[in-house]
C-alpha cells in the first residue's frame, strides 16, 4: 500500500497558521492534486508529507506507517519541484541517475534503471546532452525522470509545470497522467492552475487559508460548488455570481426586474457558469450588452442584467455590439445559490429559477 494519509495536521510559522487542522487521504495509486492561491498551504503539505518540514500537530501516515517524525530519506518518496534543480555541469544521464549513485547502486542496476527510464520519458537520444542544450519542456522530463528512476511508488510534484509555456504545459500534463497510470504511482501534486487540477486530477482538494475549502472528484467541484469561493476558483471564464434582492414576484437579480427563483432574494448569491447561459428569444432576463470578444471558438458575451452583469459563453463568432438588447436564460439545473454573508451553498428550501 502506498496511500498517504494526514490526520489533523498542522503547521505554524510563529504567528502564521500555514496549515490548520487539515486532514485528507490519497489513495494508493490514485492522483490527488491541492489547488489554490498563493499562501493557502498547498506547498507546506506537500513538504510536511516529504519530510522537508515536522508539523506541529497531527500525524502523517504513508502506507499504514507513521512518519511524522521520520527522516525524508526514510519515507521512500520522490519529489519533482518547481524549479527543475538540474546540475548544469552534469550530462542528463548523469542528472537522472546521480542520486542512484549517492545510494551506492551498482553500476550495472544504475545503467538498466537509467534505459529503462529514458525511453518512458522519451531522453534516450538526450542523454550525453547538458540542461543548457535542451529545452524547458526536455528538462522537465529530466526532473521526472530522476524521481520515477528512484522506483518510489509515491511522488511529490510541486507546481512542476509553471516554468512551460501554455502549449507545453498541455503536453507535459498528458505525459505526466500517462505515466503515473503506467506506473501505477501514488501522486500528490500542488498547483495554482484549475486547468491543470480538473484535467489531471483523480479527486482535488481545494485549499483556502491552510484549510479545506472542499474536496472531491473533478466533477463535484465543477457541478456542485459549497461555496462562493470554489464556485470562483473552478471554471474559465469564472462563474457568474451576482446579488440578489427581493421582488414582487419572487427573487431578482439586483437591479432587475424579471423573477429568477421564487421566494426571498435578499442575502443571497445567484450563480450561474457563462458556458450555460444562452442567448434565447424570449423569457428568461433582459440584458443589454457591453462587450462581445471573439476567442475562436466561442464569443465571450459580457452583458447587464439590472445592476450587475453577466458573463455568457457562445459558441463560434457571434456579432454583438454594445448597448444591443439582448434575452438570457438558462436551464434550471445549471443554478447555484448561496448564502451571500456566509458564502455557504444555500439550496435548502429554494424553489426552481423561472428563467428557461
């Protein structure tokens, strides 16, 4: 077994709460991913858990065993951090393999390990080539192939994919799920990006202040958000979340006049994603449009509804100038609803929108 569990764990730097009381379970074989801002926690987890740090409070479990107070060279994980920390005056196979060679491995089991590794990161014809000479997305492969060569069934990877460009990020994000399934590799991986948690990710635990905001599958954070902050976190462009008041026939958005729930609207959060609100002929709310961006595949309408805007995402090239009157609406499934003070889902005792 080679799950990775944290039992109330958390870490103070003297009067900071990095990490506050967190606990979480990665399953063996499985890839987790902590998302979040700068300063959440994410990178102190994943040190607390390499042993790079000794928490405070709680335990840390790999594999049934305590190691909360074990060396890093006990627990038998790798780690692939943000900056690739290659030496430049070594050859990639000699980066791969040196620290084979610091735990003494013979030559023949280094040489093997080495080919073997070479080939699944696809550096066999790199391998007498120095860092200068290769490229970003060529040193990172040479950082993921020094930990895979370790054969640790647990690694660590800290935001490894910041330094590439976004057409390199794509690729390595394919490459490192490939091989984590190939490998059958336990995988804890911190990242600012959503793209990368949603498209990577076995389950995300997201993070906010040291804390866990929410954790689940890919899809549960997508499809049911507990609160303002996840709903804003997961998602591009973000969801629209706008405030709420009373009307006379049920809840409207602020400024507005068409009812969207039935019931009470004051103190309360309207969400709805800009990839679920269309364009529709009648029903629905008044808008008028501010802004229209073509993106090539879709057109990012940005419109006025009352006093708030919406964003709606279209399909192809759509020709909206601004000030045009437009309708909106939205299926009722695709609405979220919070408590605006709290910032807490508030589905309890709301009715269906009216919009369609």
């Amino acid at each position: 077994m080679t799950d990775i569990v944290l039992e109330r764990v958390s870490k103070r730097y003297g009067a900071v709460r990095a990490v506050d009381g967190v606990s979480l379970h990665a399953e063996s074989g499985k890839f987790l991913v902590l998302l979040g801002p700068s300063g959440c926690g994410k990178s102190t987890i994943l040190r607390l858990i390499a042993g790079l740090e000794e928490p405070g409070e709680g335990r840390i479990l790999i594999g049934g065993r305590d190691v909360t107070r074990l060396a890093p060279d006990k627990r038998k994980v790798s780690m692939v951090f943000q900056s690739y920390a290659l030496f430049p005056h070594l050859s990639v196979a000699e980066n791969i393999v040196f620290g084979l060679k610091v735990r003494r491995l013979p030559k023949s089991e280094r040489d093997a390990r080495l080919a073997r590794v070479a080939e699944l990161v696809g550096l066999s014809e790199q391998l007498v080539r120095k860092p200068a000479q290769l490229s970003g997305g060529q040193r990172q492969r040479v950082a993921l192939a020094r930990a895979i060569v370790a054969e640790n069934r647990i690694c660590l990877m800290d935001e490894p994919l910041s330094n590439l460009d976004a057409q390199l990020r794509h690729g390595m994000r394919v490459e490192i799920r490939a091989l984590q399934q190939r490998l059958d590799m336990t995988v804890v991986y911190v990242t600012h990006d959503q793209i990368e948690a949603m498209s990577m990710a076995h389950r995300i635990v997201l993070m906010r202040d040291g804390r866990i905001e929410q954790e689940g599958t890919p899809e549960e954070l997508y499809a049911r958000p507990q609160t303002i902050f996840a709903a804003r976190f997961i998602g591009t462009p973000a969801m629209n979340l706008v405030a709420m008041e009373d009307g006379p026939d049920g809840a409207v958005i602020r400024g507005a006049k068409e009812p969207v729930l039935r019931g009470r609207g004051a103190g309360l959060t309207f969400g709805v994603r800009p990839e679920h609100v269309r364009l529709i002929d009648a029903g629905g709310v008044s808008a008028e449009v501010t802004n229209a961006e073509y993106h090539g595949a879709d057109t990012i309408i940005t419109a006025r509804v009352g006093r708030e805007s919406l964003l709606a995402r279209a399909p192809g090239q759509l020709r909206l100038s601004a000030g045009a009157q437009v309708r909106l609406g939205w299926d009722p499934g695709s609405v979220h609803v919070f408590d605006a003070a709290s910032g807490v889902r508030s589905d309890v005792g709301q009715s269906l929108p009216l919009a369609a």
